[in-house]
C-alpha cells in the first residue's frame, strides 16, 4: 500500500512539474490583439518605445534561470524579450513553442558586458564570448506576463 502511494504521489509531482512548463507567467494575460513579432521592428517604426502584446516562435532561453528568452522577429533576426523587474522568469525547454507577451517594445543600446553575459547564460563557450566586442544596437522587449502555448 505503501509503494502504490508513493507512486502515486510521484506521479502527480511529475505532472505538476509538467504542467509548470506551459502556461502563465508574470501577469495574467491574454492572447488577443497580440501582433506577430516579425510585424513588431515595422510597427515600431521610429519610436524609441511602444507598449504592446506580441506573439511569436521562441527561439532560444536562458539556459541560467529562465530569466529572458529570444523570439525571432523577421530575416532571421531575434529579439530579446526580458522580465518586468526580473519578477518571473520561463521554463528553460520552451525553445520552439508559440508564446504570447505584453509589455514595451523599445531600441536600446546593449552594452558590450550585458551581451557576453547573455552570451554565458545561453551557455555560449569563453572563445564565443571573448569575440563580443562591440556594444549593439537591437529591438529589445520587457514583459510583464507570457503565455506560453501548448
């Protein structure tokens, strides 16, 4: 009786953890009007920011903690989508998944230690890193919830 307990416990663990890995994060938010994130640099235009919802194809996650995630945007670029106030982080196995976030869109200048950290977090090697020498002007998002769809 003991053993069907246990393992009956254990598999609702590995369930709940399952289940953790899609789903909400940060403010609860919804998926409609979100634009697609390679309309996202046109709608942008020349505004330095924009608040916004946005969906798109995750294309890699900090390896670290789940603390941001890359989404591709249009011609195999990639846009850094980062976590209000680092209140919420991802699921690091969501790289491929359809997510939908909220927040603001803006043009920033990351500077060139900020870009070899990301690159240590994505678990980039210290030859990878040490050729990140020169700061770099990108579309660059704060969220302040996701959804990550199934």
């Amino acid at each position: 009786m003991k053993k069907v307990i246990l393992t009956s416990l254990m598999t609702i663990l590995a369930l709940g953890v399952f289940a953790q890995s899609e789903g909400y994060f940060g403010k609860k938010i919804n998926d409609k009007g979100a634009i697609a994130s390679a309309e996202l640099p046109k709608k942008l235009g020349s505004k330095e920011k924009m608040s916004t919802k946005v969906t798109g194809t995750v294309e890699s996650v900090c390896q670290a903690k789940g603390c941001w995630m890359k989404i591709k945007t249009t011609d195999g670029q990639t846009m850094r989508v980062t976590f209000k106030d680092y209140g919420f982080f991802v699921p690091k196995d969501i790289a491929g998944k359809t997510v939908v976030f909220e927040g603001e869109a803006k043009m920033k200048t990351t500077p060139v230690a900020e870009l070899q950290h990301y690159a240590e977090d994505a678990g980039k090697s210290k030859e990878e890193i040490a050729k990140i020498t020169e700061p770099k002007h990108e579309l660059t998002f704060v969220a302040d919830g996701v959804i990550v769809k199934k």
